[in-house]
C-alpha cells in the first residue's frame, strides 16, 4: 500500500515504529489529528468517498487494551497493532461498525500489547489462545509494518498461549522461515471465486489463499479455514458446491489432516446498503429482501428457514467431499 495521505496523531512519532513508518513515507503528505478516533474531516464525507479513504493511512497510539471473551477459535479477542483495512470487501462489518471511517489505522505501541499478552498468557494456569486479527487482516498489515513477522518472533519465546489471527491474504512468505513453535494458529478466509471477485474488492484471488494454507500448513503452523462469509447470490448452490469442490482438489493432503473449518453467514445492515449505493453503484446488491430479515436496529440477517437450508447444503457437501474435517460452528 502506497497511501495517498496520513493522518497521524503526534505522539505516534515517540514510538519506534511510528518513526520508521515517518520514515517509510515520507514523501506523502503527513496530516496531525489528535484523535485516531475521530477525524472530523473524514467523518463529513460523503458516502461516495468511501474508495477514495481506504488509500488513507492513519497512524495512532491504542488507548484501550481490554480483551474480550470470546469462545470459539479463541479465548479472548485482542485489541492489537491494526484496525480496519485498505480492503473494500462490501458486507465488512468494520464499516457497519465505523461507517465511513474503517479505512486502516495502525497503532504504534506494539510493546506494550505485547507485554500485556505475554503477561495474560504466562499468569494462565492454562494455554489460552488469543485473537488478534478481530479488526484488521494482519497479514495485509505486515506488508506495510512487519507487525506481524515482530509479533511471532516475540511470542514465540512466551512458554504458555497461543495467537490466531484470519486473513483473506496471500502474502505469507516472510512468515515461512520463523521459528514459530507451533503457537501461531493462522486461519485462511475463503469463497467461491465469483464472489471473491464481485465482493471481496482489493482482496487475494482464491487460488492464491489455498496456495498459503498449504504453505503455511507445510510450514508447521496450524492451519485453519473459514468459509466466511457465506453469500446467498441467485445460484449460491452452484457457486459453494464448486468452491468445496476446489478446495478438496487443491487442498493438500498434510493440511486436510489437521483443518478445522469455521462457518459464518454474512449479515448486512442498512449503513452498507448507503455506501455501497453511491459508492459502488454498479456492484452486485448484497440486499436481498426475499431471503432477509431484521436483526435489530438497521441490520439485517438470513431467514431461519433460508439459513438452515444454506447450513444443510454446506454440512452435506463438506461431508462429502471434505469428509473428516471438524466444522467447529457455523453462526
């Protein structure tokens, strides 16, 4: 990522990575904020802006480090060095969640997160995992920081806990060569190429996720998948049962062994249907009022009747050609 603008926060520049990124960018226009949080000038922009604030960079000090509970893959989900992303996937919850503003901030005060997990994870009387990848992709992140290449080689030499993070990305090879120790968990997005394409914008090619699974799986690291998030597009049978299809072909056989596959539908909500209205106005409409419903305020989900039609197709054709493999959930 090249940005064209950054908008940095002074005090990012006491860091030692807020410097190299000054550094890294210098001749980009750099832009003081007191808060990352709220950068008023963006906030007022209109809906057909959206595009042009992923090429922002926004660069911070994180306040806040509380972990919160999370019982699925992980133990806790990790506030860590990234937020947002320079992806423009159109279903992103992050834009539900920061509107307009979910363009990438990263945050600057690496030690101090990872002395908190250190921490958290050696007072365990058990391995906790942690999530950090929850607000950001880390592997997209890395190309620009090297966060995440740092964050392995110091983790590593903790004796208790374990990390995991998703990615739709395939740029995994600086992580191939380090000595992990088995206590990175790296779970690999995928979905049928056609939507990949149509809605997963700036995002890794299919081909080029799998490729990594193995890679990464090839290199020690605990692999898993998610099909995430399912889209129910007018032939969403055709284009799931081709996706599985590739994926029991392409898959290698060391990764099928250890796989665990996560499930998650997509949900939508009316601040998508604005932005992706103006900002992608020829872009396949994710809003389908027939198989949707209301999921409280300006939210929507699948039908019951829809969504478990969807999850039964998936459980059949995973049994069939992806058979052994664990689906730990499907929400």
């Amino acid at each position: 990522m090249q940005p064209d603008k950054v908008f940095y926060e002074p005090a990012a520049l006491n860091y030692e990575l807020g410097k190299e990124l000054k550094e890294k960018f210098k001749s980009t226009d750099w832009i003081p904020i007191e808060n990352h949080n709220n950068i008023e000038q963006l906030r007022k922009n209109s809906n057909k802006e959206f595009p042009k604030m992923k090429r922002h960079l926004i660069i911070g000090v994180r306040k806040s480090l509380k972990y919160v509970p999370n019982h699925k893959v992980s133990d806790f989900l990790v506030p860590y060095t990234s937020s947002g992303c320079s992806a423009m996937c159109l279903y992103c919850y992050l834009v539900c969640n920061y509107n307009k503003c979910s363009y990438l901030r990263l945050f600057v005060n690496r030690e101090q997160m990872m002395a908190k997990l250190k921490k958290t994870a050696n007072d365990s009387d058990k391995d906790l995992v942690f999530e950090i990848g929850s607000n950001s992709d880390l592997v997209l992140e890395n190309t620009i920081t090297g966060n995440l290449e740092w964050t392995i080689e110091n983790f590593s030499k903790c004796e208790k806990g374990l990390l995991t993070f998703p990615t739709k990305f395939h740029m995994i090879e600086p992580l191939l060569s380090l000595n992990h120790r088995g206590k990175i968990i790296a779970r690999i997005s995928v979905n049928p190429e056609e939507i990949i394409r149509k809605v997963e914008f700036g995002t890794s090619p299919l081909k080029e996720r799998v490729r990594a699974l193995n890679q990464m799986c090839e290199a020690g690291y605990k692999v898993g998948m998610l099909i995430a998030p399912v889209v129910l597009l007018e032939d969403w049978e055709k284009l799931y049962s081709e996706l599985i299809e590739y994926l029991a072909d392409e898959l290698s056989p060391q990764a099928k062994k250890q796989l665990f596959i996560e499930i998650i539908f997509m949900t939508y909500s009316f601040v998508h249907r604005a932005i992706n209205q103006e900002a992608f106005p020829k872009a396949v409409n994710l809003y389908n009022q027939s198989l949707m419903t209301g999921r409280g305020r300006g939210k929507y989900c699948y039908k019951a009747d829809v969504r478990t039609a969807g999850e039964d197709f998936l459980r059949k054709q995973l049994s069939q050609k992806l058979k052994g493999i664990p689906i730990i959930y499907i929400v």
